[in-house]
C-alpha cells in the first residue's frame, strides 16, 4: 500500500512540477498556473464521482450533492498546503540553479 500511495502523490505532482521546473521567466504566472492544476487535479475525480452518483440516483435532494462537493473542496483544500510547500521548493531550487 505505501508504494501505492508514493506513486499517487508522485503523478499528482507531475505536471505541476514540470510547469514549474521548465516555465519559470515568469515565475509568479507558473506557480500560480501550477496551483490551479494542482486543485483541479485534486478535486476533479472526486466532483466526476459525486456527479455520477447523483446521475445514478437522481437529483432529487440537491443538498445531498452540495454537501458531497463541499465535502471535496474542503478536502483538496486540506492536502493543497503540503503541495504548495512541495511546489515552492521546487521553483526555489529551479530558479537559484538559474
């Protein structure tokens, strides 16, 4: 399971890493670009899963699927911290080896 788990958080920070690493001239612009893809990526599967969910049900109790989004929010909210440290360093390292 911890090779699953390393594997998940290294994919998740794939992209936004190499937005980072090889689009710095503007470095505010990249980092800001790799933070929105970053929480989309987060909170994209999960928001997929809820709206399948009430597809199969119904939307009959629209505060059901509000409380399972913000539920999403609120955790990609929660785990986006530990990725920006992540990302910050990165852009740090990437623009003092410049």
């Amino acid at each position: 399971m911890v090779d699953h788990f390393l594997i998940k958080h290294i994919l998740i920070m794939l992209i936004p890493c190499i937005i980072v690493v090889f689009f710095n001239r503007r470095p505010v612009l990249t980092f800001t670009l790799a933070v929105v893809f970053l929480y989309l990526t987060l909170a994209g599967p999960e928001i997929k899963k809820t709206i399948e969910i009430m597809s199969a049900y119904g939307t009959t109790n629209p505060g059901l699927m509000l409380s399972r989004v913000s539920k999403v929010f609120v955790k990609s909210a929660h785990d986006l911290p530990v990725y920006l440290l992540v990302l910050a360093v990165i852009q740090w390292v990437t623009r003092r080896r410049d």
